[in-house]
C-alpha cells in the first residue's frame, strides 16, 4: 500500500494524480490533501477517499505544507503545485526520506541546486511532468557518462503555423486554448510562446546533470513522443505514449511496476500518430532562445527568468501587453538584473520575488 500526501490536488495535474489513485484504491491510500484553498474540489475529494489530513496553503500557510511533507503515516509525496510555495516542503520530504512524484518545475529552477543533493537514493525523486518523465524512463539503466543530448518534445502550441504579425494579434482568448493539453491558465499561455519549453529545458539541465549544450527542444506535432535521449554511439532512446497525464502520475506512483486499470487504459494510438520532428522556431518564439541564454549563465538568472515570466503572462492575461512583448518583458527583467549569486534557498527564491516587482515595474 503506497500512503499518499498530494500537495496542488485540485489543480490539472493533480486531477490526474487522483484519477490514478481512484481507480487503485487497492494500492494507493490518499493520508492527506492539499490545495490553495479550502475549494468545494478538494472537499469533494477529501470525502471521496476519506482522506482526514486537509491542508490548504490560505489557511495553514507553508506550516501545512510542512506537516504534510514529514508526516510519519505518508511515504510518498505528490508535488503538482505551481510556483515556487512548496519548494521547502519538498527539501522537507527529501529530507523524511520520502518517496516524491514532481511536477513543480519551479523547485528545480529556482531550488535545484539545494533540492538534488538532498535525494538519498536512486528514484527517491520521480519526474512526472510528461517529457521529464519520458527522459527519466529512457535513462533507467544508463550509464549517464554516455548521454550526448537530451531533446523535450513540444507540441509546438496553438500558434506553430502563424507568422509573425498574426503573433502580434494573438488574444488571451486564442492563447488559452491549447491543442492537445488542457492545463492552468499560466502554463498554457507558456507552452503557446514556449517558454513552457525553456523552463523545462532548464529543469533537465539541472534534474538530469548534463550541461547546457546537451538538452535541447524538438517539436513533435503528434504529442506521441514525450522525450528522447541521443546516447554517444549514436542510438537514440524515444518514449511514446498517448498525451495522457495519468501515465507519467502512475510510472511515478508505482515505479517500477506498471499498472493502468482498464477503465483509464486507452492502447497507444498509432495509426495517427506522425513520428515527424523539426526545430523550434527561435525567432518566432524567442522564449526558448531566452531560457537558453539563461542556461549559460545560471547564477540568480534561472530564478529571475521565473518571477518575470509570473508576471509578464499575467499583463498578457489582463491585456496590458501584447503576445509578442512577453518575451521583450522578461528580457528587459533579465537585463535590468543586478543581484549576486544566491547561496542559499531562501536568497534564491528572494530572487523571484525581486523579478515580480521588477517585471511589474518595466511593464
Ligand atoms: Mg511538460
């Protein structure tokens, strides 16, 4: 039986987590729960699996959190919150020696250098955003000395085939629909400018321990391949599988066995599947070109790139800048940076939150 504590249960990802753990009440035990806030969702399923631990980041603040994340009765940890409030519970449950399913791509951007040596052994930390999950899967086994490069597929969002004055007319409207994925309001509007893309390219980067050379994005239109790894006799290792966040939650969850019950089983379509890629294009979507650059220069500029993201997608949302200027906005944050190298966890995610203001300021 795998006692489960889901931080962010209410959220795309979560829903995921949680379809799995319905459909396996027989493996999986849902000890506690948490959410933003004390919404009718996270009642609802509170109730649904009985679950007596309910923590909400409105009213129990990090301390909740915290309690979740070290609790005795729970051996495994969900992370599939946003943003960067749960990145200390994560070093917490690192810390209890906690089995943990990630999605919090902040944790490992902003954090990762803290976060990875806290892991105490092998799959202790399991990726569960689809593509990192693929990478993760393909390298089991592996001797990583012999990883030449690393590629992240991508849909290549709603707006792959416009040009660039269609992109300077493109609405929250038309960007909140995403072609294959249906997520939260952020993370949608970062994967249709990429930078979605970049954020994860600069998760690999960190959560598999190669350099910056050897993780790279490739557009893959048939959402089929989620990840591939190029080893240095020239084989390449692909994960396929239909675009369904329940599979990389229940590779997490059960690792290294493997169940989907029937009823959310679907058999991979292959027939429709189109085995094609191609590189993004950087400068219709400068976004990658952008995190890339961040890359190189690590220090504080991971954690910036963060916070003005935050912020450069919200004035997009409330119409205060064009599509097209969300790039320029984190740009200019990027730029306008002064701050020092962080030594510390609590100085980088102090970085993130100097973004925000800085990035609210240039706007
Ligand atoms: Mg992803």
């Amino acid at each position: 039986m795998i006692n489960l504590g889901i931080i962010g249960a209410t959220g795309s990802v979560g829903s995921s987590v949680m379809s799995v753990c319905r459909a396996h009440k027989d493996k999986i035990k849902v000890v506690a729960l948490a959410a933003n806030s004390r919404s009718e969702k996270l009642l609802n399923l509170a109730q649904e699996f009985n679950t007596k631990k309910i923590y909400t980041y409105e009213h129990d603040g990090a301390a909740g959190l915290e309690n979740l994340a070290v609790d005795p009765e729970i051996d495994h940890v969900v992370f599939a919150s946003s943003g960067t409030s749960a990145i200390m519970a994560l070093c917490s449950a690192l810390k209890a020696d906690k089995n943990i399913s990630l999605a919090n791509k902040e944790s490992i951007v902003v954090a990762g250098e803290w976060v990875m040596k806290l892991i105490k052994r092998g799959d202790q930390l399991r990726p569960l955003d689809s593509e990192h999950n693929a990478i993760w899967q393909c390298l089991h086994g592996e001797n990583k000395n012999f990883i030449e490069k690393i590629y992240l597929t991508a849909s290549g969002g709603p707006f792959r085939n416009f040009n660039a004055c269609d992109l300077e007319n493109v609405t929250p409207e038309m960007a909140l629909k995403h072609p294959v994925w249906a997520m939260g309001a952020k993370i949608t509007i970062d994967s249709a400018t990429l930078m979605n893309k970049g954020i994860e390219l600069i998760e690999a980067m960190i959560l598999f321990g190669v350099n910056e050379n050897q993780v790279d994005a490739l557009i893959s239109p048939g959402s089929f391949i989620h990840g591939l790894v190029e080893f240095s006799d020239g084989s390449v290792k692909l994960l396929g599988a239909n675009p369904d966040m329940k599979l990389p939650a229940a590779s997490c969850l059960f690792w290294p066995d493997r169940y989907m019950p029937d009823e959310i089983f679907k058999r991979p379509e292959y027939n429709c599947k189109e085995l094609k890629f191609f590189e993004p294009d950087e400068n219709k979507f400068p976004c990658i070109k952008i995190a890339r650059e961040v890359m190189k220069l690590k220090g504080v500029y991971p954690a910036v790139l963060i916070g003005a993201d935050e912020i450069a997608v919200k004035k997009f949302l409330e119409r205060k800048i064009k599509f097209t200027e969300i790039p320029v906005l984190i740009e200019k944050t990027l730029e306008a940076c002064d701050l020092k190298t962080p030594s510390n966890i609590q100085e980088a995610i102090s970085a993130v939150e100097w973004a925000r203001v800085k990035a609210d300021e240039l706007a």
